[in-house]
C-alpha cells in the first residue's frame, strides 16, 4: 500500500504504507516534517493535514476530540484532519495528502 503526502514545499512523496499504523506514524517514519508532539494522543493538533477531495468521503468520520483539536490548528479548511486518527487500512490504499504548516 502507498501514501501520496506533498510537504510544506509542495514535494510530493510516495510512501509505503502498513495497515493498521496511523497516517501520522506513516509519515514521521519516513522522515517528513511533521511536528505530531503528542505522539498521536489527540491533544496537539501539529499533525494537521490536507486530505485530498477525493479522499475525504473515504474516510472515517471525525471524533468529537478531533474536531475540538482541530479548532486550535492554524489554516484549517474544511479538507483538514488530523493524520494521527487516520488509521491505514486497504481502502485507504493511494490516499493523498498535504502537510500543513505548524510554524
Ligand atoms: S499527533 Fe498530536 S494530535 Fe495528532
């Protein structure tokens, strides 16, 4: 399975993906930027993504703690998640997404 994540200046890099790991884990794993200083707890919000449109009805609805997180994440658009309750499974196989900043 791949990932398809664009960085912070607009690179886009396929990523090899494992089912049941977090999008988050997926992409610190290989060494993008991205902040995810609460290790993927919900209580951060600096693994902010962009999930392409295409992908944004694939993917399980958000929790209540995730939209409350999300309220203190800078830039968020209405495509925004946060990578870290994305969790990898097959249907999920070619999902796209950018980084936010967190600077
Ligand atoms: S890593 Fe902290 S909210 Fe996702």
């Amino acid at each position: 399975m791949k990932i398809y994540v664009t960085d912070q200046d607009g690179e886009e890099h396929a990523l090899d993906a494992i089912e049941g790991w977090r999008v988050m884990e997926i992409i610190r794993d290989h060494g993008l930027p991205i902040k995810a200083e609460c290790g993927g707890a919900c209580a951060c919000a600096t693994c902010h993504v962009y999930v392409d449109e295409a992908w944004l009805g694939k993917l399980a609805a958000m929790r209540d703690d995730e939209e409350e997180m999300l309220d203190e994440a800078f830039d968020v658009q209405d495509n925004s998640r946060l990578s870290c309750q994305i969790i990898m499974d097959e249907s999920l196989d070619g999902l796209k997404v950018r980084l936010a900043r967190y600077d």
